[in-house]
C-alpha cells in the first residue's frame, strides 16, 4: 500500500512533529540542540518560511511554520531532517537514520489555533516534567515571545505572527 498524499494549502500556517528514530533522546546534547538551530536558520532563508514557533524536546521536534514560497512542509521537513542528520553522523562518524521516517502535520486555521499550538509547544518540556516553567527551557520558542529572565536563544529569530 503506498503512503497517502499530503494536502496542503497555501499561505497557511502548520504545527509539525517529528520524532527520532527509535526515541533514542539525541537531544539530550546541548550541541546536538545547537546544530538543529542553526539548521532551522539557515532553511528558513533558502526554503522561504516563516517559524512561528520550536521546541527540542529530547527524542522529538514541534515547529510551528508558514510556508511563504514554492515549497511545501514536506519538502522542507525531508530537508530539515535529512540536513541534521549528515551533519550528526558526520560529527559523530556514523552512518544511517536519525529520525523516524514521515511526521505528524496539522494545519492551523486561526489566530485562536495558533495561540493553542504555541501554547502547547512552549508548555510541552513543563508537561514531559524536565522543568517546572517553560521560560527555563532553552530550546523553546518561548523566551522570544515573553520578557523573562532568561535571554532568548540567539542562534535562531523567530518569525512573531499578527494576531
């Protein structure tokens, strides 16, 4: 049976997950956290989206993006993923897969959705219990949004929407 075409509509907004192989918490490392920063960077100027929101859990991603040009959310994730991971196994002299194969894709419809979704994914380290509020997790999106303590993570810039 061959895998089900994706729908996608243009100039709207996505929350993405994707989760690595086996679980196995590849993020546990700050600089494995780092190099997938950079990574989301430097796609954001080439593939033409817009990132709402991130957070790197230790076995999973959640990205809130909006395409704005020719390429869709599975293209970018196919290249999100498949940049990160030769980085990785090249760091680390190593061969095969990094993440699970395909993603869990939801479209957001409106601001309240997005609201929800970022809510969810700044809330989410709290919830797997690695912290106890979501402005001490690093690698969130959620210091760039709220004024805390803790400086925004200046690898990335997060692209704040109108609502």
């Amino acid at each position: 049976m061959g895998n089900i075409r994706r729908f996608y509509e243009e100039n709207a907004a996505y929350f993405l997950t994707t989760v690595t192989k086996d679980r196995v918490e590849i993020f546990k490392d700050p600089k494995n956290c780092k190099i997938l920063l950079v990574t989301l960077e430097y796609f954001k100027l080439i593939l033409d989206y817009k990132l709402y929101g991130f957070c790197i859990m230790p076995e999973h991603l959640h990205l809130i993006i909006h395409p704005l040009g020719k390429y869709n959310p599975s293209y970018i994730m196919k290249m999100l993923k498949g940049s990160f991971a030769r980085k990785l196994n090249k760091m680390n002299g190593k061969r095969g897969r990094i993440w699970q194969k395909g993603f869990y894709d939801e479209r957001i419809f409106n601001s309240y959705d997005l609201i929800k979704k970022l809510e969810y994914t700044h809330n989410n380290p709290v919830k797997e219990n690695l912290i106890t509020s979501p402005e001490e997790y690093l690698y969130s999106s959620y210091n760039h949004y709220f004024k805390t303590r803790y400086i925004p993570n200046p690898i990335i810039e997060i692209d704040k929407p109108d609502v």
